[in-house]
C-alpha cells in the first residue's frame, strides 16, 4: 500500500498538549462556568470540576495548550531512509507556534504537495494547531487554511485512518499498532497520561520533547512498514 507516496514529501507531526492553568481554581471565570458546562454535557455523573480539568483540559483547545510540536523529514541515504527529527517546545505557546508556523511555510515552498502524518493528527493534532492559532493570533500559513476542503481532500496522511481499513468506529493506539506490526519501541519514560504532571510539577520540557519525538519515529516506522520497506536502524534517527 501507499506506493503513490512520497516518503520525502510528508511531514511527520506530534504534538503533546496540558491544560492551559497549573489546576483548576486558577481558570479565570467565564471559563470556569464554561467548564463546568461542558463536563455536565460530556461527563454528567462527574462533579469534581477540579479532577475533570486536570485529566481532560489538556485534549480541549478550548481549555489546554501546546507545549511541543516535533516533526520529522524523510531521507533517502544509501538507498536507506533517514529520519530527521526536530522539537518545538516552549513556555511560550504563542512564540513554539510561531516557529513551527514558518517551518510549515518553508516546507510548502519546497514541496507544494506535500502532505502532513501522523497519526489521529485528522481528529486531533492538525485542528489542535489550527484552533490555539487562531486563539493566539498566529497566522495561518496556506497549508493549513483547511476550511471548505472535503474530508478525502485533506493533505493528511492519517496512520489511524490507515489502518482503520474504511472501519469509522475502530480507534488503535500507535502504541497497539507498533506492537502488532512489530515495531521495535523504546521503553517510554512517560506516557500522554503523564504529560500535564510533567510539565506542571517537574518544568521539565526537554523530557516531554523526549516522549514526542519517540511517536514521530514510530510512525515513520509504521509508514515504512506499510510500504513493505525497511525498517530504520536507531541510527538512522538523526535528532536536530
């Protein structure tokens, strides 16, 4: 499968999210009521507002933030692919969007077709981005003005969509995937549950980045797979 994809002309994309307050008694009202609105539609037998915004503000643009987007570029060396990976991560939401915003623009120069992976990013990273622009008034570049385009018109190569077969009510983890297609994986340090503690109680970014970037090569491998090609050696992964 996937033989009319071009490895080098995708971007690979993750990006790790925490609610946008330390807990929830510092979430200024209206947003506070907001919350408590939208847990009461979600999870209406849930009353501990405080417990609900630390486990679940984080995968809400509307109450959470970006705190690392990395990415990764295909290429071909000795008839082998290499992945070349980068983290954006930062405090700062509005300035780590900003600069992986550019590197988007710059991608687009080069490869006008070029097409965004990863996996759920259809349904969660690629709007996750576009929404906490927005809110942060950073511009969107071109490749990602996605508004009016048909779901199959989308520049979205989406590893769960992938694997999904055209079945819409199935959801695999990228973790369950790399395990049955046996994929070597790293031992995590930490996992997406563990993210909001990390950053708030730890200040510890570089860990977080750590864990992006390991779901970034796990999908190139995953594409690899796909494609019935070799799999990458560890050194294969250069880290920018």
């Amino acid at each position: 499968m996937l033989q009319n994809v071009a490895l080098d002309q995708l971007l690979l994309l993750d990006i790790e999210t925490t609610p946008a307050y330390k807990d929830f008694s510092q979430v200024p009202e209206p947003l506070q009521s907001l919350w408590m609105d939208k847990m009461t539609k979600t999870l209406p037998d849930s009353t501990d507002w405080a417990e609900t915004y630390a486990d679940r503000a984080g995968i809400f643009a509307e109450f959470g933030k970006i705190v690392c987007i990395s990415v990764g570029f295909f290429h071909a060396e000795n008839g082998r692919y290499q992945l070349r990976v980068k983290s954006f991560f930062s405090d700062d939401e509005a300035a780590l969007l900003h600069d992986f915003l550019q590197l988007v623009q710059k991608f687009h120069i080069r490869f006008p077709r070029f097409q965004f992976a990863g996996h759920n990013i259809k349904e969660f990273d690629i709007p996750y981005i576009c929404r906490r622009s927005v809110v942060l008034q950073c511009a969107l570049p071109q490749a990602l003005q996605l508004h009016g385009f048909k779901p199959w018109e989308l520049p979205m190569l989406d590893t769960m969509q992938l694997w999904r077969f055209g079945d819409f009510k199935n959801y695999t983890s990228l973790r369950l995937l790399t395990a049955i297609l046996d994929i070597p994986t790293p031992k995590d340090d930490i996992d997406g549950s563990m993210v909001a503690k990390v950053y708030w109680e730890e200040r510890n970014l570089q860990r977080i980045a750590d864990y992006c970037q390991k779901d970034v090569v796990a999908v190139a491998q995953l594409l690899l797979r796909f494609k019935c090609l070799p799999l990458m050696a560890p050194e294969d992964v250069v880290l920018a």
